[in-house]
C-alpha cells in the first residue's frame, strides 16, 4: 500500500519527470522491447521511432505523479489508457514486466544518488497501485463484453467479407464472425483491435469502426500509410474469404447523448469514426454540420454516402475543404485553409453546440485554436489521437 510518506516522495520528483521524462521513458522502451519481446506485439514500431509513443507515456508518468494524492484530477487519461489496453488485450501479467523495466529505468537515468532504494520502492508502490487499478478495470470490461449478446473475450475468428475502395488511400473492410454469431452492439466512435501476423511476427492495431452497428458484421477503413506495417498488409495481402484476430470494440471517444447541434470535423482518415457517430445524431433526429477537410478529391473518402445522407435528411449540413482542388467536377466547398471566419460559416448561429474533431495532430492542433476563436465552449468540444496522445497546445 502506498503510504503518505511515499506520496510525498513521489510528487518531489516531478521536477525531475518535467525536465528528463522523456530520455526516461525512451531508456525504458528500450530495455522493454530488447528484452521482453513478449510485450512487442502490443507496440507500434512507427510510434517508437517518432518518440510519439515515449512521449506521451512521459506526460502519463508526469500526471500521474502530479495528481498522486488526487487521482480523480487525472480525468480522462486513466479511462483512455484503460480502453487502449482493453482493445489490444493487456493482460494482468503484462504489469509485473512493464513495471520491473520502468524502476530499472528510474535508476539508470536518474543515478544511484538521486534514485535511491527510498525513491525506487515509494515509486514500486506508486506503480503497483496505478496496476492494481487498471488491472480491476480492465477486467470488468473483459467480462462486461463476454457477457453481452454477441460479445467475446479474447480473440474471435472473422472473415473480410467484402473489402471496398474508398479513395485513392483508403479501404473498408466488411468483417464477418466465422462461427457466425452475432455481433455486439457497439457505441459510436469506438474502434477494434485486430491481432496481425506480418512477416512472421505477430503485431496488434486499433481501428475505427466507420459504419452502424447491425448485428451481423463491423466495418472498418483502413488509410494506406507509408511503410505502414499493419496498413500495407491489410491492403495487400488481406483479401475477400481472409480470416484474422479480432478484439471486441473498445474506445471512450464516443457520441454523448445531447440536444444540442452535433458538429462533426475530420481531417483525412479521422472520418472513420465520424460515420457512426453521424448515422446515429440523424437517427435520433440531431441536427448536424458534417466538416471534412482533405487534401483533394481523389483523397476524400465516403464524399458520395455523406451526400446520400445530406440528400434524405434535411437537418445535415455538409462542408468538403480540400488543399487543392483543379477539376471542374468533385469541387469542394472551400480550397486551402480557412480562416477563422470562414470556419465559422460552416457552424450553427449558435456557438452552443457539441463539437468533435480528429484527424492528423497538426490538424487538430489548428481546429482546436479556431474552435476557441469562434466561441465554442472548451467543455462542448471533444477530440482522440488515433496514436499516442499528446498535447494539442
């Protein structure tokens, strides 16, 4: 149990996680994935090389030291960091690893002088009280979704039913349970973790779900990326009749129930999520601006079935933003990036609504500030990083 005394200790080494929490958590990631390969699959390579991912544990560690004494201040990190280990399976021995190699790396960074055996054990405690709590979350997700009608535990076998082009990057992949069952409901904006074998070696990913649930089979899109390893095989060498590993739907950036106006805003292949999210407002009668930004036509995935859907319901209204645009046909609304006056004619008079925006960090970044400038309320606006989060400011 982690006493007063350790609490404090703790939160005296903040300073030391401000100035140098990332060469720790980089130290740490490299004695992890050296010597526990076990644990590889669970980790993107791309985010490794990009410090993306030792960054973003770095702000973990840092809040987490922080708030120590008030976890509750922590908000929604903790429920995120939950729902990512959920979609990828995280198991309760997975924790006695991570957190041997996280005190080796307190102490090889910090030095025998300042992380002394008192640091090192105030910090083992600290650790095994952040696990102890993941670990009983975590679990009653596990269970929640084994009990529900057509949810599972673990892996469950689908086939790709259909596999279909979106854009010139983009791919959704119709899947089906192989046992052919029922499929749980889910809640948009959620996304699957799917279990991959490239090359041999077994990798894990999360992907968005990009249509409504229906019982019977779940969707995702799939964007090609450059030296994407998960991407490029789905792509390539997953094909219609293929089967693979799939983990029940997981996520907390879901579609709040509210009366408000719904804006909706996506930069590239952070339409994916969107897409349930807007079936589900029109469903339920919502009025909703659908803004999308691409870099050009041949890019800008679901454009027809998000007109389709423009044409039945009266209350959408949909804006397309490319980057560049030269062909008489397929034009958007707006080319190039838009002021702050020229973003807010694609909103509501009112400035009271619910707004949700992802898409690439930078982009996000942009709609964030312009979101402030046009007067929308921090608490009505909502956001995920599709990898590791980081700060938007």
């Amino acid at each position: 149990m982690l006493t007063d005394s350790q609490r404090a200790i703790v939160k005296s080494t903040v300073p030391l996680l401000e100035s140098g929490g990332e060469a720790l958590t980089t130290h740490f990631y490299k004695i992890l994935l050296a010597e526990h390969p076990e644990v590889r699959p669970f980790f993107n390579q791309a985010n490794q090389a990009s410090g993306d991912q030792p960054r973003a544990l770095a702000n973990g560690v840092l809040m987490y030291a922080r708030h120590i004494d008030k976890l509750e201040a922590l908000g929604g990190l903790v429920s995120q960091i939950i729902n990512k280990h959920v979609s990828l399976q995280i198991e309760p021995a997975h924790y006695p690893i991570v957190g041997g190699c996280l005190l080796r790396a307190i102490r090889e960074v910090l030095g025998a002088d300042i992380a002394t055996d008192e640091v090192i054990a105030a910090w083992g405690a600290a650790y095994g009280q952040l696990a102890n709590i993941l670990i009983g979350a975590e679990e009653k997700i596990y269970a929640a979704n084994a009990a529900a009608p057509g949810g599972w535990r673990g892996a469950r076998a689908f086939r790709v039913a259909r596999k279909v082009p979106e854009s010139a990057e983009i791919t959704s992949f119709y899947l089906e349970p192989q046992d052919g069952g029922v499929l749980a409901d889910f809640l948009p904006g959620q996304y699957l973790g799917l279990r991959l074998v490239v090359g041999g070696e077994e990798i894990r990913r999360n992907y968005s779900l990009s249509a409504a649930p229906n019982g019977r089979s779940y969707r995702i899109s799939v964007k090609r990326e450059a030296g994407g390893l998960a991407s490029n095989h789905l792509h390539d060498t997953l094909h219609e009749g293929g089967l693979l590993d799939v983990f029940p739907p997981a996520g907390e950036f879901v579609l709040a129930d509210s009366d408000k106006p719904l804006v909706l805003i996506s930069g590239g292949v952070g339409i994916t999520p969107t897409l349930a999210m807007l079936d589900a407002a029109l469903q339920g009668g919502r009025s909703v601006h659908f803004i999308h930004f691409a870099r050009n036509r041949a890019v800008h995935a679901f454009r027809d079935a998000i007109d389709a859907r423009q044409a039945k319901h009266a209350q959408l209204k949909r804006f397309y933003i490319y980057d560049e645009h030269a062909e008489e046909t397929g034009k958007p609304h707006a080319v190039g990036r838009l002021s702050t006056e020229q973003l807010a004619q694609c909103f509501p008079e009112s400035r009271d609504v619910d707004a949700y925006f992802l898409g690439p960090k930078p982009f996000m970044s942009y709609i964030k500030k312009q979101l402030t400038g046009i007067g929308v309320p921090a608490a009505q606006t909502r956001y995920e990083f599709f990898g590791p989060a980081g700060a938007l400011d």
